[in-house]
C-alpha cells in the first residue's frame, strides 16, 4: 500500500507530465488557412516549436517568426507579422521581386475576401 506522501508525489509527477502535454500539443507543423479579413490563395506551412522558456511559430515559406509563452500566443503572434507584411506589400509595388511574388501568390485581396465570405454566410 502507497503512502500518502507517496501518492502526493506520483500526483505531483503526473500532474509536471500533464502541463507538458498541455504545453507541448500544438507543438509540430500547422497550416494557416486564413488571416483576420484577409483570406489566402493556399495555406502557409508553418512549425511551431520549443524556443528556450517559449515557443517560436514560423513559415517555412516566408521568413517570418512569432514568438510566445505558449504554441497558441506563438501562432498568433506570426498571424500577426504575415498580416502585417500583407499590409505592407499592399500598399505599392516597390519591393524585390520574391516579395511580390509572395504577394501574387499568397494574398486574396480584402474586398475578394470580404466577398467570398460573405457568400457563405447566406
């Protein structure tokens, strides 16, 4: 028969085991389908992973990173920095070419997007 200082301390471990799972289940790739009011042509790639006390979210299609204290805080952070660069990239054509290639290639415009989703919701 256990203790109970035993059975305090098998419930401390598994209790360390359950909050690196809860850390650690969206850790791997994910796609990014869709950016708040902007819709992409095809998702991005993207892994999250352990970064020293967080966790870093980045595109394996564009060098872009978020950052956070947790995988969901790191996804939205990189959500964040892709829909910033949209922006950016929307407002002229003065960029490199592999900038406005990512451009043509991943970005539904705002009022397409707006259109195709409000379709959906009839």
């Amino acid at each position: 028969m256990l203790q109970a200082n035993e059975i305090s301390d098998k419930i401390f471990i598994l209790e360390e085991k359950i909050a690196k799972i809860g850390n650690t289940a969206l850790v791997g790739f994910i796609k990014i389908n869709f950016l708040i009011g902007r819709g992409l042509k095809k998702p991005l790639d993207a892994v999250v992973e352990p970064d020293g006390e967080g966790f870093i979210a980045r595109t394996t299609d564009i060098p872009l990173y978020g950052f956070g204290d947790d995988p969901i805080e790191a996804v939205n952070m990189l959500k964040y920095e892709i829909e910033s660069l949209f922006e950016e990239l929307n407002e002229d054509d003065a960029f490199a070419e592999e900038w406005l290639k990512i451009r043509h290639d991943q970005i539904v415009g705002a009022r397409r997007w707006r259109a195709l989703t409000s379709d959906r919701n009839l």
